[in-house]
C-alpha cells in the first residue's frame, strides 16, 4: 500500500507504526467511509498500547491548533481529491502529532 508522501525525517518511527496497524487501519475506516473520517492512531505510551480512532473532519479540526487546521484542511483536500485517507499518529510520550496519506485500497 502506497503512501503519498515519504521523507526521511525524524519522524519516521511514526510512520512505521501507522504502517504496522495498516490494515487495521482501512478496517475501521471502512465502517465510517461514507463520513470521510480522519483517522487517528493514539500510541497513548508503549505500554498501554495502540488505539485506532475515526473522527469527523470538523471536529478532528476543532481540536488543533492554528498551524495544524492549515495543514490538516490541506492534507483533507488531497485526501478527497485522489481517494486517500488521512491518518494521524499521535506519540504523547514524545509529545508529537504527525500528519500522512494512505491509499484507501
């Protein structure tokens, strides 16, 4: 399954867990798909393990900041345009919020 966007970055862990509950992923996505939800994977810290969310795009919004709406309102609009779906990892351990795009498929 292809992604839209690849750097090497620093952020690159985040990344790979996305990829790792991939199918999970487009599973829950599936059941939503008519809302177009954007999707988050909350690694709430290593020990309590992974949660797999479906948001509404205005409330997943609402939520962020100013910098991140631009950002997320770009990505959305990408999403929509070439079928893609939104995923964000969020790692509050290191206190980071990533953005990527995944093939639906």
């Amino acid at each position: 399954m292809a992604r839209v966007r690849r750097r090497k970055s620093p952020d690159d862990d985040l990344v790979q867990a996305a990829e790792s509950v991939l199918p999970d992923i487009l599973m829950f996505y599936r059941r939503f798909r008519e809302e177009r939800p954007v999707m988050l994977l909350d690694l709430q810290g290593r020990k309590e393990g992974r949660k797999i969310y479906a948001y509404p795009y205005e409330e997943f919004k609402a939520d962020l900041g100013q910098r991140s709406q631009a950002m997320l309102t770009a990505d959305y609009e990408k999403a929509i345009a070439n079928d893609k779906v939104v995923v964000f990892v969020r790692d509050n351990e290191t206190e980071r919020l990533v953005s990527m795009l995944f093939d639906r498929q």
